[in-house]
C-alpha cells in the first residue's frame, strides 16, 4: 500500500503541486522523489522479507514452487516484482539524482526531461504492480502448494469435515471444522466437563 500509493501519487498527485512553477516545481519534485525513494526502499525491504517467509511457509520446496498452480502464481508474483524493480532501480540511481542536480542549478529543460522520465517509469511501476495485485488476489482462491503436494503424495492427512478430539493438559477439547475446504468455513471449539 505505500510503494503503490506513493507511486500513484507521485503520477497523479504531484504534478498539480509542481505546476505553479517551473524553478520551485523542480525543486519539489526533486525533493518529493527523493522522500519517496527512502520510504519505497523500506517498503520494499519489507515486502521481499514477508514474501520470502510466506512463500517458505506455503510452498516450502523448488517443486511446490514450479509444479503447483500455487507455486506458479507466485513466481509470476516474483517476476512482476523483479520488473517492477528494474524500473525503480532506474528512477532511484538514474532519475532521483539527475532531479536533485537540475533542481540545484536550475536547469528547467533538464528537469522536465527527467520529470517525463520518471512519469514514463512510474507509470509502469503502477500498472505491474495492479497486475501483482491481481495475481495476490488469484492466490486467495488456490489452495496452498504444500497441501497440493501433499495431496498427490497421499499423504493428505484431513479431506472433508475435521471432527477430532484431544486432551489440553487434562482438559478435553472438540474441534469441529467444516467443510474443511478452501473458502469460508465453520469453526468450533468445545469444551466438554467444563462451565
């Protein structure tokens, strides 16, 4: 939510602000770049740590990765990503500092050029990141590669309704979940002998 906010409001958002003029639009712009670029880096440190650990928790394997519809959708979710930071390496080590330089020498010709640049690459940031998105929203109704490997192997412990009762340290427990399918379902929890 802030790389993709903060991209669509730097496409949308600022160039109203820059408008007014073009020696302190420069300025602004360069400084709104370079405010974003600290924050876009966070979030994205964020985002490939999060997604490494979900992906080892739902694939957990090169084979639940590859041979999965699961697995595929999140190579494709890797792969939209990778595209998306080859345009931001570009706006962070080649358009951030040559807006920086044109806004100290006030260079306006310059600055528009980079501005239009940037505009082009972020444009496209937006765009595959709505297709990431997407792809994250497929994912919600895919079941897990781990249960899909563990469903060809035969080694699917629960299809169907779970209805299972166990101990808790001398309390005993019944859990009841139904359908047990991917979706919505009902969870129960019982407490038998006890007020």
């Amino acid at each position: 939510a802030a790389w993709l906010g903060g991209l669509a409001s730097l496409v949308y958002v600022l160039p109203v602000a820059v408008q007014g003029g073009q020696a302190s639009g420069d300025r602004v712009l360069a400084k709104a770049v370079g405010r974003f670029s600290q924050m876009a880096l966070l979030a994205v440190g964020v985002i490939v740590a999060t997604g490494t650990f979900q992906t080892w928790l739902e694939v957990g394997s090169w084979e639940g990765l590859f041979q999965t519809a699961y697995g595929l959708s999140v190579t494709a979710k890797i792969g939209l990503l990778a595209l998306m930071l080859v345009l931001a390496a570009f706006n962070l080590l080649l358009v951030r500092p040559g807006l920086a330089r044109a806004a100290g020498n006030g260079s306006a010709a310059v600055g528009s050029a980079l501005a239009r640049r940037l505009s082009f690459a972020v444009r496209r940031e937006v765009a595959l990141g709505l297709v990431v998105l997407l792809v994250a929203a497929v994912l919600t109704r895919i079941s897990p590669a781990r249960e899909e490997l563990a469903r060809r192997s035969g080694n699917d412990v629960q299809s169907g309704p779970v209805d299972k009762r166990v101990d808790a340290t001398g309390l005993p427990v019944r859990i009841q979940v139904s359908p047990a399918v991917l979706g919505v379902n009902r969870l129960a929890v019982q407490l038998t002998g006890t007020d």
